[in-house]
C-alpha cells in the first residue's frame, strides 16, 4: 500500500493519468453518458490537435528555460500562405502545401533562434516582437482577403480523413524517441539544469537553442497547415491567443516554466486533460459565462497538484539518498 | 552592422513616406465623395460600385463624384484622405470610418468647411456625422432569423443559436430581438424552442468545439441559427462533414459559405444572410445628393427618394436611446442556392 501511494505521489504522469481518468469519468456522467463515443474522442483530438503538436515544441523550448510566444503567428503565416496559393490557384498539391508551411514555419523559427541564441536577446522578449512580425506578415499577405470554403476545398479533404490523427500520432513517438533515446534530447535537458554546466563539458548551448526554435517554427508551421486544413479556412487572426493554451497544456503536463523538467508524455497527458477540459464544458450543462472561469479554476487546481507532487519528489530523493 | 540598420531604417521610412503619397489624386470640382476602409477589399469595391450606379443613376457623371480607397485600413489613411477632399472642395463625404471616434477633429474641419459628412457600414459619434447608413437594423436581421428558423424547423421544433462572444453588442442585440418577436406573437413562432444561447467567441476551433456541443446535446435538435460569420462557418462544416439533418442559417460572408449552401442533404446550410454592399453603397449616394440638395438635414423624421431602391423613400430614424438619426437600409440580403454562385467570388 505504502508503496503504491509512493508510486502515485512519486510520478507526475501517473498523477495526472489519474486525474484525467477521474475527469473523464465525471464529465460523462455530467453529460449523460455522451462523452466516451468513439467519435466523441475523435473530435476532441482532432479539434486539439493544434495545441498538441506546438505543445511537443513549446515542451523543448520550455526545458531549455526559454519560451516562445511568436507560434500563433508564425501559424497564421504559414496558414494564410497556403491558403492563398490555392485561392489564387497556384498550388493545389496537399503534400507541396504542407511541406510549404512546414518550410515558412522553420524559417521563422530558426530567426528565433538565431535572435536569442547569438544575440542574447531574452526569449520572451524576441518572441513578443517576432508574434507581431509573423502575425503581421499574415495580415499584410493576405491584403484583407480570406481563403476558406471552395478555394481549399481538396485541401479540406485531408483535415476530414485520418490524416491529422496520423501526423499527431508520428509527432508525439518522434518527440518521445528523440527526447527520451538520442543525444539530442539529452542534449536540450542538460542545457535547462545547467547551462553554464552544459556549454562546459562541451555542449554547444547556441547551436541546441537554434534548434529547439526552429523545431518549434516547424510544428507552428504544421499546425498552420493543419488548421487551415480542418477548419477549411485561413484567416490572417486565426487561433490568436492559443499559444497561451500551449503553455497552459505542458505547465498542466508538469513541464518546469523555470526550465530542466518535462516530459512528452507528461505534454501529452496535459494536451489531452486541456483537450477533455474544453470538450466537456460546454457539454455538461455550464452557462457559457462560466465556462472560461472553471476552466481557470481547474488548470489553477493541477497545477497545484503538479507543484505537491513535485515536492513529495523531492523529499523521497532526499529521502533515498539518506538511506 | 549600425550602418546597415540605419540604411534599412531610412529605406523604410522612405517606402512608407512614399505608399502614402502614392494614392492618386483624381477629377477635381467633384460634389460627392465616398472613402470606404480600404484598397484592395472587394466589400469594399462593391460599396463603390453601389456609390457610383446611384450617382450615374441620379444623372451625374463620373466628374461629379469622387471614390477614394485608402491604401490601408487605418484612421491615419483616412485622415490623409478626407483632408485631400476637403482642398479639393467637395460637398459631401460619406465614411466607412475605421474607427468611431479617431476621425473626430478632421470631419469637424471638414463640418467648418460646410462639407456634409455622413457615414456608411461603420459609424462615427453622432456629434460628427448628419446621418448614418445603417446595414443592418436590428429588428430586421431579427425578423429574418427567426423567420429563417421558423421556415428550416418546419413551423416546430428545437433550435439553438451559436453567437459570438457573450458581450458581442451586435449579435446580443439581433438574439434579444428575436426572442421579443418569438414571444410577441406566440401563435406563430410558439412551437418554437430556443433550446441554448452558445458562445463560439468568434473562433473556429470554439466554434467547432460548440456546434459539436450542441449536437451531442440536444438529439431532437432541427436547426442552428449562428448570426456571426465564423461561426456560421465552422457550424456549417460541422453539419456538413457530420452529415447530419440539423439545417444552419444565420449571418456569413458568401465566399465563406457557398461550399454549404444548397438545399440538398448534401448541403448544411439552405440559406442565409447578409446585407448587400452594392445596396449600401447606393443608399450612401443617394443619401449624400440629398443632404447636399438640402432636402434632408440628417434629422429624424426626414425622408427622401432613392432612385429605384427597392425601399425608397427612405426615412431617417433614431439611433436606439439617442436622438441621433440613422437609415436603415432594409431586410438583410438572402443568398441560396440561386444567387450564390454569382456572389461567392463578390465577397
């Protein structure tokens, strides 16, 4: 039994699993037992897969003790891009669109990267600016115009077929390979413990910075084409505002603000707790007006579970260390 | 490297310097003028052609009136605009302001100059403006949801509205009319019920997330009416790619829609609305030539002739709770499965 509740209060990610069982558990029966069909959980990966894959990004920079608040714009600038080559039908190639966005969303990354590693320039600082460039290059490109209904009709099909669930499914093993197996990944966990340490014993911390940005662009990059490929429409204000629930899903994951600790499935367990979150509020009978503020309430309430569990941690390290 | 900055810095000073002035200047000793928002918008093109139909209508020729575009959507484009007209000496300017309260100073040196100012599509504080061509009374976007709604439910049944945000003004404003018409006359809309209010907050993915909501809700639910183009957007490619039998209407942009739009299971939307910029833009002129004749003052209670306008004459009415005038352009435009073609590439 003892060992059991170490267990549980040992290991975030068998916290939260709990935790998400138990939400799951109460927000079906709440609705009425219309929360577990299959097409129900489809829905809410599919309408979250956004947040997810920029959260395996915002995962990497956030280890590194930086942040990224720039994604949403560099989405919408790779989202308005493709969505404009097909509206002006210059490009109708699903494969060439995504590989498009993917490269538009590197590029902006990698000046990220580039910016805070050999400039020196604060992450939140450089990304606060780059949200405004990359956001108002969508704008700019766009010149008031929307590309949405039939202009990306084929593109569409692909947001409709298995295909986001599949890049989803791909990013999340990549990320959990490379972060957990390769030299890359411990790389970038060295670099957030202890950077002075990490640049001595011969890491390069500037080239793993840039790196871990221009990761970052990439997956904005391909969340932009997957928007605009699942929501059939590209707007140059489009998902504004949601690379807070990015943050938001790997800080519920247990990924450390002050950088060195996360894991891609703690990232993934708190994509999906944000994902049933969202999901059930409005599906459980919640006046509208309420439903951002029990959202907050609960995102406060794993945090805080989050931080307990931490600490427990820590005093069994200690603990065991004693012995 | 400094020096470098500093060429890039003064090359873009030297481009903006140069955009600015690059809007031509046209016919002189023109009467009318009309400024939407911005170049390159095509609602906004068809605010101009509306303005010019009326104005060739009305006799004029194209030395009489003056369109200007500016070459952004900013209150600074259209300051640099309305001061050109007011050097030129025109005698009206109706403004599609982009912002109501930004234009202030230069439409009241335009008013000293004895120009007549009116607004189009987005309005001004009423102290600067005679009157106002309102797009959309509320009353009658209201009859037409809700007539829509009665229509698709088949005279009965549930139905659920996808709003905006929950402090969005316009769309709280046509949601409370229409449940005061619902309930003012409850043998014909009676049957009817208003099952849920949702909020999509003018987001896709929220939008998605509550249409979806909705469904899994309310089983016996017939149609959703989403008076706000995003959400009327993502509703219809919930409806759509869901295959349900739950119709849509609402408000939407055509070109948005017009994958949607049919009257077939195949289509999730059999029709819905919007105003007709082409309309406005007439109206707009029509208005101008009036104030301009002296047969109107921008007073409530004025009324003038509107060409062959299928409201004419118009009749100018308060702005709700002020005394400040406003012209209502009429019922919101309707696009189904006949007209749409014609509109999606318009707007």
């Amino acid at each position: 039994m003892k060992a059991f509740l170490r267990k549980i209060t040992g290991n975030h990610e068998v916290t939260l699993g709990i935790i998400l069982v138990v939400l799951f558990i109460v927000v079906d029966i709440l609705s009425g037992f219309k929360f577990h069909g299959l097409e129900n959980i489809g829905d809410i990966f599919k309408n979250n897969a956004l947040t997810l894959i920029m959260s395996l990004g915002m995962l990497c920079v956030l280890i590194t003790g930086g942040i990224d608040i720039s994604i949403t714009g560099t989405l919408a600038f790779a989202g308005m891009t493709i969505g404009l080559l097909q509206k002006y039908n210059i490009i109708h190639n699903t494969l060439l669109l995504f590989v498009i966005a993917v490269a538009i969303g590197g590029a902006c990354g990698l000046i990220n990267g580039l910016i805070i590693a050999k400039g020196k320039v604060s992450p939140i600082i450089c990304t606060l600016g780059a949200m405004y460039i990359y956001r108002g290059l969508a704008y700019v490109i766009s010149n008031n115009q929307w590309a949405s209904g039939e202009d990306v009709t084929s593109f569409s099909k692909f947001g409709n077929s298995a295909g986001p669930y599949i890049i989803l499914a791909l990013a999340f093993v990549i990320y959990f390979v490379v972060m957990k197996w390769t030299p890359f990944g411990r790389k970038v966990y060295a670099i957030g413990s202890n950077r002075e340490a990490a640049r001595i014993s011969g890491i390069n911390v500037d080239r793993v910075e840039i790196a871990v940005y221009t990761l970052m662009g990439v997956l904005a990059g391909l969340a932009g084409a997957l928007s605009v490929s699942i929501y059939g429409s590209a707007q140059p204000n489009m998902q504004t505002g949601k690379e807070m629930d990015v943050i938001a899903a790997c800080v519920i994951g247990g990924v450390a603000m002050s950088g060195g600790r996360g894991t891609v499935v703690g990232t993934l367990l708190g994509g999906i707790f944000y994902a049933v979150v969202y999901k059930a509020l409005p599906l459980v009978g919640l006046e509208a007006i309420w439903q951002n503020l029990i959202k907050g309430v609960i995102i406060l309430g794993v945090v805080i579970i989050n931080v307990l569990t931490q600490r427990a941690m820590n005093r069994q390290a200690l603990a065991r260390r004693e012995i | 490297m400094k020096r470098i900055i500093s060429l890039i810095l003064v090359a873009v000073m030297a481009v903006a310097l140069l955009a600015s002035c690059g809007e031509t200047t046209t016919t002189t000793g023109a009467k009318y003028a009309l400024v939407t928002k911005a170049a390159g918008n095509a609602y906004n093109e068809k605010e101009a052609e509306g303005f010019k139909a009326a104005m060739e209508a009305a006799g004029l020729t194209s030395s009489d009136y003056i369109i200007r575009h500016p070459e952004q959507a900013t209150v600074e484009a259209q300051i640099a605009v309305i001061n050109s007209l007011i050097s030129q000496g025109v005698k009206s300017i109706a403004i599609a302001a982009n912002d109501p309260n930004a234009l202030s100073s230069v439409l009241a040196d335009a008013k000293a100059k004895g120009i007549k100012i009116l607004t189009l599509d987005s309005d001004v504080a009423p102290a600067d403006r005679l009157t106002f061509c309102n797009q959309a009374g509320v009353q009658q976007v209201a009859q037409a949801l809700i007539d829509a709604v009665l229509d698709l439910t088949g005279g009965e049944g549930d139905y659920a509205i996808l709003s905006a945000t929950s402090q969005a003004t316009n769309q709280n404003a046509w949601i409370d009319a229409m449940k005061a018409i619902a309930a003012a006359d409850s043998a014909k809309y009676g049957k009817l019920n208003l099952v849920e209010v949702a909020y999509g907050d003018d987001e896709p993915q929220k939008s998605t997330d509550q249409t979806q909501a909705l469904l899994q809700k309310y089983p016996d639910l017939k149609v959703i009416c989403a008076p706000t183009t995003v959400g009327v957007a993502a509703a219809a490619k919930v409806l759509q790619d869901k295959k349900s039998t739950v119709k849509l209407t609402g408000l939407g942009l055509p070109s948005e829609m017009a994958e949607y739009i049919g009257n077939d299971a195949d289509h999730s939307c059999p029709y819905m609305f919007l105003w007709n910029p082409i309309d406005l833009g007439k109206l707009a002129a029509y208005a101008s030539i009036a104030l301009v004749d002296g047969k109107i003052t921008g007073a409530v209670g004025d009324k003038f002739e509107a060409g062959n306008m299928e409201n004419s004459p118009y009749t100018l009415t308060a702005v709700e709770g002020t005394n400040a005038s406003e012209i209502i352009l009429g019922a919101p435009f309707k696009f189904d499965p006949s007209n749409i073609g014609e509109w999606k590439s318009v707007y």
